[in-house]
C-alpha cells in the first residue's frame, strides 16, 4: 500500500507517520505544501491512500485538485468543527480530528483496507465541503449543563464555564467561581456541544472558554501554556499538534 501524507506541520506528520508505522502502514512521502503537493503529483504515480491536512501553509489543500486529478483515496486530518464532518464523511474515506487518537485512525485504516476494492468508486466532491467550511449549518450549542448535588439538581450557565477537564475518568466543569462540579458526559461529546466561537479544546484534557484565558506563555517542546482566571489546580498546556489551531482560533 502506498501512502503519502500532506500537511504543513511537520512535527504532525511525522507524529502521524509514526503511529502509521506501527500499524505496519509505510507512509512513502510527506508533503507540507499545495506547491509542494501539485509538483509531486504531476511527476509521480498516486498513492494508494493521502492523509490529508485542510488547512496549509499557502492555502487549502482542495486547490491542489483544482489543477491535478487525484485518483487516490482520502482521509482527512482536520480541525474543523464538526458541522462539516457530514461532508468529509461522505467524500471520502474517513476524517480523522486533531489531535489525531490512535485507536480511531487504526478504524480508519481498515475502513480503508475494508473498501479498497471499490476505491476507483469514490468520487470526492471538494465544491461540496469547500461551501460547508464557508457556509457551516446553522447550529443550536448548549446554553446550559445540570449536574447532582446531593438530592439537588444545579443548572449551570456556558458562560459561567471556564474550562471542563478530565480527571480520574471523570469529567468536571470549573466555573468563574472557583468550583468545579463533576458532569455525566466526555469531553469528545462536548467538543460536540460546545460552540466552536468560545470553547476549544487544547489538549486530551482540557477544553477552556476563550473568555477564561488569562496569560499565554511560551512552553517546552513549542506548546503554549495558559493562564486562566480562575482554574490554579494544573497546569494547563496546548499541545503541541494543537498549538496551530489554537492561534488561528485567538485571530
């Protein structure tokens, strides 16, 4: 199988390559740049199989199939909120969000290997998702969360929110106020929940409300850490495959 990997971080794709490696997927050749991209297409044979980055350094990697035919399959590697997720779901073979889990892309890799035969099927429509990342669907967030206390129910308001975090298999939701009050759900179904505008989720750990930030200061390893108003428990770092996103989503 021959794989190829685009995206302009290169420490992610060389994280990516290897957790590929150790699913015995040998990925032949990284690339991190539409220009890059459209000269490797025209001078070699297409991969089997392209793990693909939307966003890159000099602009969506859609443009690169504007000017060459791609005629291999498709996952993507992507941020983006899930309103377009539908869209990646049905051109191509699977989108995989940032930061990448390595139990969902070892599902993505058997989808893969599972529809291989029909793969010269796929037709991928990159007009469709261009418009859904410029027009996303209109969408309701939560606007509150319950959580139990004692034999009492407490409404606790988004914005009240300034980061929910993960600790001993539980997930809590800390307000401005300093407390923090444990929530039957996961972070992943947050991400779901949560507006994309306010909330971002900076590491396995932590997703902060962008109102809640406090200081950001430079960290090991190129990570960010934050300082948030009110949230002092732990420290609380970016991590480094999310440092990219997480600047685009401050601007």
């Amino acid at each position: 199988m021959n794989v190829i990997i685009i995206e302009d971080e290169k420490p992610s794709a060389r994280y990516l390559q290897r957790m590929l490696a150790k699913q015995d997927v040998n990925v032949s050749q990284m690339l991190h740049s539409v220009e890059e991209a459209v000269t490797w297409f025209k001078t070699n044979e297409h991969p089997d199989l392209i793990f693909l980055d939307i966003q890159l350094s000099d602009g969506l990697s859609f443009e690169i199939f504007d000017i060459v035919e791609v005629n291999s399959a498709i996952i993507f590697t992507t941020a983006f909120d899930e309103y377009a997720l539908q869209a990646f779901k049905l051109n191509s073979i699977d989108y995989l969000l940032k930061p990448i889990d390595e139990e969902e892309l070892q599902a993505a890799v058997k989808k893969y290997m599972f529809l291989k035969p029909s793969n010269n099927n796929l037709q991928i429509n990159f007009e469709d998702i261009k418009k859904l990342l410029v027009n996303p669907v209109e969408r309701e967030y939560k606007k509150r969360f319950t959580t139990k206390i004692g034999q009492h129910i407490k409404m606790i308001l988004v914005d009240e929110i300034e980061c929910f975090y993960s600790e001993n298999k539980g997930t809590y939701a800390h307000t401005v106020d300093g407390r923090n009050y444990l929530l039957e759900t996961t972070l992943e179904q947050l991400e779901q929940e949560l507006s994309p505008e306010l909330f971002f989720r900076i590491s396995r750990k932590y997703i902060i409300n962008i109102n809640s930030i406090e200081d950001i200061i430079s960290y090991t390893n190129s990570r960010l850490q934050l300082k948030l108003n009110s949230y002092k428990q732990q420290e609380v770092v970016v991590a480094r495959e999310r440092v990219k996103d997480f600047k685009l989503w401050l601007e």
